[in-house]
C-alpha cells in the first residue's frame, strides 16, 4: 500500500506540460549573462522556479484577510 502512494505521488508531479517562451535578443543576451554570472546550469529548472516564485508571491499578497481594512481604524488613518 506504501508503495502505491509513493507511486501515485510522482505520477502527479511528473511534469507532461509543455511551455514555450519567446525572448527578443536583449533578453536572451541577459538571460545568459546571468546564467553564466550565477553558475546557473538548468535553466529550465531557473525560469521554472523564478516564474512559479512570482506567481505564489502575487497569490500571497492578494489572498483575502478576514477583515478587510476599507475605513481608517484607530491604527491605521489613510489620509488621501
């Protein structure tokens, strides 16, 4: 049984989707420069996770609180 979730679990995470990304030459040229500075070897792997990193940021930052604070408060007087 242990070893079917183990199995199960990587089948989930094998990735099967592909994602094509255009650059204009300054950005290659950038892309590379940065590999080569940072010793950067999978660059696949380093777009994956800056581009994946980004996402989960803005998802943080933009998740719903459970007060919204749309009035000034005591603590917090927002003149415009």
């Amino acid at each position: 049984m242990e070893g079917r979730k183990i199995v199960y679990k990587e089948e989930r995470l094998r990735r099967n989707n592909r994602l094509s990304l255009m650059l204009n030459q300054r950005e290659m040229r950038a892309l590379g420069i940065f590999c080569n500075r940072y010793r950067v070897k999978n660059k696949s792997e380093f777009l994956r996770e800056t581009i994946m990193k980004a996402i989960i940021k803005r998802f943080e930052e933009e998740h719903p609180t459970l007060w919204e604070e749309n009035e000034p408060t005591l603590f917090n007087q927002n003149v415009s």
